[in-house]
C-alpha cells in the first residue's frame, strides 16, 4: 500500500484533479436536466460492460463492445445542445476578457469613446425599459455584449439603428409590425427587430413562465447572452442571465448592463 501512493506522480495528481474538474463542470451544465438520466444510463451500461470484459463473457462483451463503439457519436448527437453550451460557457468565462475588437480600438484610439457609447446605450435601454414598464407594453430585448448573433439577426427585421429610447418604445408598441417578437442589441445598435427566438422543450412545459419569459430563458440558456423582458400583465422588468430569469427594478439592471462590454 505504501509503495503504491509513493509511485504516485505528480502528473497522476495533476490527471486526477482534471478530470475531477470535467467532471463537475458536466455535472454542472446537465444539472436538472433530463440529459442527466440519459447521461446516467450510458454510465451504467459503460460499468456493465467493463465488467463483463473482467469476466471474459465474450458474446455478451462484443455485444456491449459494439455499443458503446457507436455509443460516443450517439452521445454527441444526444448532448449537442449540452456540448455547445459547454464550449460557449468555456469560451465566455475563461476568454471574456479578451475583446474581440481590441486591435479595432487600439489602431483607432476609441477606447474613451467606446465607454462613453457603451454608458450611453445603457441609459437609453433602461430609459426604454422603464416607460414599457410603466404603459405594460410588452417587450423582449437580447443585449449581446461581445457576438452579433446572426443567425437569429436573420429571422427578423434589420434595423442596424442607433439605440434610442424613443425607437426601442415605438417597436414595441402593440400596432407596430414589429412588435411581435424580440430585439437583438450589439454594442450600440439596434440590429434587428420581430426576432424569432427558440423555445427550449423543458422550458416549454414549464407553465411558470409565460412565451416571453419562456424564449428569454432558453435564448439565455443557448446563447449566454442577457435578455431583458417587460411583462405586458404585469409590467414587472425581468432579466434572463446565467441561465436564471429574475425580476429586477430599473436601478438593479442598469448594475446588471454596465457590467457587460456592450
């Protein structure tokens, strides 16, 4: 036994620690999720079939063999929602920092100019989102810090307007052709309007939520990207982020929004 923890390497430690690591980050992301149930059966019959190797039962082995052969590109078909999850949470927490439009800004020295955009825009979503809240206007508004999202731009109106109050509460006004659907903001602009978001199936079946709430949450969940809605019942703000929605005053999202890098 003593002679077996002083073969131990470091790179043993450093391989366990790792894959704990993986290991909690995929518990993590299928957490109350049915993918979790789905992801526990495969487990179970990968230790089965670990055990009838042990045992040498050939055919019941080759059986189980030939599964699990094919059983990884089920998986990836299976979890692919799970897995681009996975590699955007990846992307965002340990890259975030890194803006993508860092060599634009230092060839044209606008960092001073992008900050004071970026408080600007804020003001004018808050602006919007406080008088949509005081008429019950119902409204939905994706706001991307760092990706342009372009394959749900498509879906909708392009705008490529300048945020504005006054435009944000005219696209929400119920006879507007427009209103239907949501707004995607990126950094300054207005890239599109009458968005067509998805509807995660789990969230779907939630009757907690109403279509608004329940497309914010899973563009939220798909994406990683914050989305603000007004209730037209109620006319409470909510903001769908980290995979939560929550009901937030004015002052709590303008917190929520400088933290971004519109």
């Amino acid at each position: 036994m003593l002679a077996f923890f002083i073969s131990i390497r470091l790179i043993d430690v450093l391989d366990i620690l790792l894959v704990a690591f993986l290991l909690y980050q995929v518990f993590k992301l299928l957490k109350d999720s049915i993918a979790t149930y789905i992801f526990i059966g495969f487990f179970f019959i990968y230790l089965v079939w670990l055990i009838v190797k042990a045992l040498n039962m050939e055919m019941l082995s080759l059986i189980l063999g030939q599964f699990m052969g094919v059983g990884i590109i089920a998986l990836i078909v299976v979890f692919q929602q799970e897995l681009r999850r996975f590699l955007l949470m990846i992307g965002r927490k340990y890259f975030a920092n890194i803006n993508i439009h860092f060599i634009e800004d230092i060839i044209k020295a606008k960092s001073t100019i992008q900050t004071e955009q970026n408080h600007l825009t804020i003001d004018e979503i808050i602006k919007a989102t406080t008088e949509l809240a005081r008429t019950k206007t119902g409204a939905i508004m994706v706001v991307s810090d760092f990706l342009k999202l372009n394959n749900f731009v498509e879906t909708g109106v392009v705008l490529n307007a300048t945020v504005n109050h006054q435009t944000l509460i005219s696209i929400f006004f119920k006879n507007n052709p427009l209103h239907d659907g949501a707004v995607i903001i990126h950094r300054n602009k207005i890239l599109a309007a009458k968005v067509i978001l998805p509807i995660n199936n789990e969230i779907l079946l939630n009757e907690k939520y109403g279509t608004r709430h329940r497309s914010a949450l899973s563009m939220n969940i798909e994406t990683d990207v914050p989305v603000i809605v007004v209730s037209e019942e109620t006319g409470n703000i909510s903001i769908a982020n980290h995979e939560v929605i929550k009901k937030v005053s004015p002052k709590e999202l303008e917190e929520i929004l400088n933290k971004l890098n519109l």
